[in-house]
C-alpha cells in the first residue's frame, strides 16, 4: 500500500497513525501542498477532491477521504482495533472524531484560509484567530468528553484508536496557530499517552522524509 | 427514540432519511438555530459541541455527530441497509458521504457565516460566494465519482444509502445559497430517483413540524 501524503497534513497524519497501530507496511507519496502538488491531473486523476491523502490498494485501487481510509483499514486489516467491540462505544468514538474531521479540520484547513486572504482580502492575524476559534470551539466539547466514563487513558478506554489517531494530529495544527491549549488538561493527557508509543512518534509530521 | 433536529439542518435531514430508509419509528424534537436554542444549557448537556442532530435512545443515552448516528443506525437496527457488503463498496460510500459531511456541509454552515459577518465584516453577498465555492467544489468532484462504474440509480449501485442520504440534504443547501446545479447532471438524476421515494419525501424540510 502506498499511502499519497504530505508531513503537514493532519487528514495524512491520521492515516499514518491508523497504519503504525496496525503494523501495515507501507510506502510514502508526497503531494506538496503550498506548491498546489495535489491539483495536477495526475493526482486528480486519484481523487477528484484533489486533497490528500489516498492510499493505493495494489490490485483493488485508490481510497480517499481519511476517515473512510480508516474505516477500511478496521474490516479489512489484521493488528490493533481502532474502534471498540460494542455499537455504542463505537458510535462514541466515531463522534469524537466526526468533531475533529467534520468540524474542525475542513474549517481551518489551508485551502479555506487561502480563501480567506485571497477572495476576502483578510488579514493574517484574522485569518490565524479564525483557524483558532474553530479548533478552541471543536477541542472544548471534545474536553467536556473525555470526562465521560468510556474514557481511559486514551480517548476511550485504555487502547489508541480512530479518536486519538484524530485527536493529536488536530492537536499539531492548534498549535501552529497558536491556540491555548491549556483549558483541556484531558486532552494534554491523553496526547502525551499517544506520544509515548512508536505508532504515534513515527507519524509525526517532523519524522516525515518531506517534513521542512 | 427521538431526533433533536431543524428543519433547515442537512445534518439532521441526513438522520431522518436513514431513520426512514430502515422504517423506524421515532420522535422528532426542535431546535431552532437561528434563535440560538442549540446553545442552551439543557441541550448542551445533551451535546457539548451545540450542534444538531443528536439522537435519543431510550435507556441507552444520546449520540452525536450526523456520521456516527447512520453508523450506529446500520450496525444496530433491522430495515434497509445503508452501507453496501463488501469493504471496498463501503470505502467507496463512506468516501462519498465524507466529501459533503466533511469537505463541504461544514464549512457553509451557519455558524461559519455567522462568524463570517460579524467578525470579518463580510457582505452577503461574498458570504454566499464563499458558500456557493465549496458547494460547486465538492459536487464537482461528487459528480466525476458518479461515473464510477458502482454508481448506479442511487449513488452505489441501485438502492439508496448513507451517500445517498448526505448528497440530498446537501443539494437543499446549494439551491439556498443559488449554486448552479447544471453541471451536474448525474447528481441531479440521483437526487430525482431519491425524491420518488416516500422515505426521503417525508424527510425534507418543508415536510417537518417546524418548518417556516
């Protein structure tokens, strides 16, 4: 599997992260974002979203769209499950990462602040406090549920999953645009479990071979 | 079980076609968004993020996020099936549904227009073009997908499912917000095989109690 990214991405990052827990294998493609890598008809011809990641399935094809990526990798792929056994417990940590990938990520996502600056004429620093209000918005409910009982050390339960491989990517762009990430002490906690294990500290955008 | 929603919401609108295709009996509860009743104290002890729908299970508790609640739905109730058998079908419609509930339907919601006015200062009518460019965007790459061989009547294959039930809400937004639909005439043919279906006729807008 070829998985088409870019170290900064944090939809690639989650992937990455889904793939480490699982112990797959994989290759590495790089779509420069800021250079418009992922507009050329070549990756358009891979997703006509134009947006990474996808990940290459020799034989079968290309997937997009991370979360759809990650629910693929849970019913067709052996190692760690990313999602719990039970439907409620599963639904929870779809919700948690819906926060994240429908409701903060697509908001403050590069391509929306190119739109900002250049259709609208903002400013950075109104760009940089509209990227911060929706990540603050998103993480602060998200706080309010790491105080629910599925909880553990991780986003639910004692196990990583699709809600933390969500969770600390976001994490990376909060603070990129220099969000206070003080008020979730839930959230710091459960990001510094993720920290200390292999699967997380590979899919780091620093330990990426395109990082800058 | 009981669906906190709005009219006007796609998110909710997605809920009640899903609880339609299973045939499943429910209640309905009302949020008005533009007075702000999704912010309350008592419904955001229901939801912490603020947002509709949320659905109700008697003795089971309450779920969040459009996505979440179709999965929990599929995985726990009889009725129609939403997502297809095989794992690259289901890739294929998760993925569908994440170009509208995560690339598109967020980034036009009303709070981000909201915060598009009264923090930016913006006009409406660059609000509406702002809403009108990731509509055409995402339906753009919606209707190159439809002409995918699994396409058929309905968005995978020929009955309708949880793709299904995210494009239709979302043509509602794009009509409100005067996209040009012409460019996409496969979507448009989907969306006319979903209207002759009593399950998505008695999940529009203008068929709910609160409607204005």
């Amino acid at each position: 599997m070829t998985l088409q990214g870019y170290f900064r991405s944090s939809a690639a990052w989650r992937v990455r992260i889904a793939l480490n827990l699982k112990g797959l294998a994989h290759e590495h493609g790089f779509r420069h974002l800021r250079r418009g890598e992922q507009a050329m008809p070549d990756y358009l011809a891979k997703n006509p979203q134009g947006l990474v990641p996808v990940l290459e399935v020799p034989g079968q094809g290309v997937l997009a769209q991370s979360l759809a990526i990650l629910e693929w990798l849970e019913e067709t792929q052996p190692g760690a499950k990313l999602l719990p056994a039970d439907p409620w417990g599963r639904a929870r940590v779809r919700a948690l990462a819906g926060i994240i990938a429908c409701d903060i990520h697509p908001i403050q996502n590069l391509r929306v602040l190119q739109y900002l600056k250049r259709a609208m004429g903002q400013e950075q620093a109104a760009i940089d406090a509209f990227a911060r209000h929706w990540i603050t918005r998103g993480l602060t409910a998200f706080e309010t549920r790491l105080a629910e009982a599925e909880a553990g050390a991780f986003c639910h339960g004692d196990a990583p999953g699709l809600a933390d491989a969500c969770l600390v990517p976001q994490l990376g762009n909060a603070r990129r645009f220099g969000a206070d990430l003080a008020p979730f002490p839930r959230i710091l906690r459960v990001e510094a479990a993720c920290a200390a294990l292999p699967a997380f500290a590979k899919a780091a955008p620093e330990a990426q071979p395109d990082a800058e």
